[in-house]
C-alpha cells in the first residue's frame, strides 16, 4: 500500500491531501483539506500552524511519501519570500517524520492529471472530479491543487512500489 501527501504551498491556505495507490493500481482519495492561517497573525506563529497541521495529516494517515508542488514566478517579493518560508516548513515536517520528499512544477502537475501542461484551474479540478467520481470538486481549491499534485507524483515515473515504510 502506498499513501501520498500531496501539499499545495501556500501562506494564507496551504492545501494537502492523502491518496492511496492500491495494490490494484487504483486511486483512492482518502482526505483533502486546507490549513489556514490569519493573516494578522505572526509570522513565526502562522509558519508554526501550517507545521502542526501537517504533522497531524502525517501522524492520522502515515503517508509512504510527500509530494510537494515547485514554487512559480511571483511578481510581488514579499509574497515569495512567505510562501518559500512555508515551504521550508512543509520540507522540514515531511523530512523530521522520515518520508521521500519529491518536488513537481505546476506544469509537470498539470500535465499528469489533464495530459496538457498549460491546462487551466477548472480544467485540473474538473479531472480531479472525475478521476475519484466526486459529488462536486474539492473546497478549497488549494486542497484540489494538492490532490493534483499527490496524483501527479502517483503517475510519475518514480518508483512508488519501491517506497516503503
């Protein structure tokens, strides 16, 4: 059995989900969701959130890996610096609870999951719907930005059968 966490970087929302890779071969969502951090909070306080969430995903689940969505071009400096802060937070939760940390661009996940590296949003959740035959797309985007991403590491061509616990 292999489980992934997915995580989507970033500072007010970070998405995460869990999906399983079945003996089978098949996709299973266990759990999606975001964290959230206010933005009147500290800087430090908020990093620490977004750390403790994580730890809880890691702990509830026991995910085999961590797949982790590349930062992309951001016009506004401040904004990267937080969000490259956060992920240096979700790196060090999934290296402090030993697991194989792999890194994808926004265009390596887009295309695992709609075959086009340039598809949009809409495009990427609407696939997202349709892989695991949901009711309606997960909420918060950033948290189907994250089921994109665990998918996306599940299709890559790294060896997910060779990790273990």
């Amino acid at each position: 059995m292999n489980i992934v966490l997915g995580v989507d970087v970033g500072f007010a929302i970070c998405g995460w989900s869990v999906v399983e890779k079945t003996d089978k071969g098949m996709l299973k969502l266990l759990d999606y969701g975001a964290i959230t951090t206010h933005k009147d909070e500290e800087i430090a306080n908020r990093l620490m959130q977004v750390y403790k969430g994580l730890e809880d995903v890691i702990k509830r689940y026991s995910p085999t890996s961590m797949s982790v969505e590349e930062l992309y071009f951001f016009k506004n400096q401040k904004t990267i610096i937080k969000v490259g802060m956060v992920r240096g937070v979700i790196l060090l939760a999934g290296e402090k609870n030993g697991l194989p940390i792999y890194n994808y661009t926004p265009l390596q996940v887009k295309s695992a999951v709609t075959g086009y590296g340039r598809a949009d949003k809409k495009q990427v959740q609407k696939m997202i719907q349709m892989i695991f035959k949901l009711k309606e797309i997960p909420k918060p985007d950033d948290a189907a930005d994250a089921v994109a991403v665990a998918i996306c590491h599940i299709n890559s061509n790294t060896k997910i059968k060779d990790i273990q616990r």
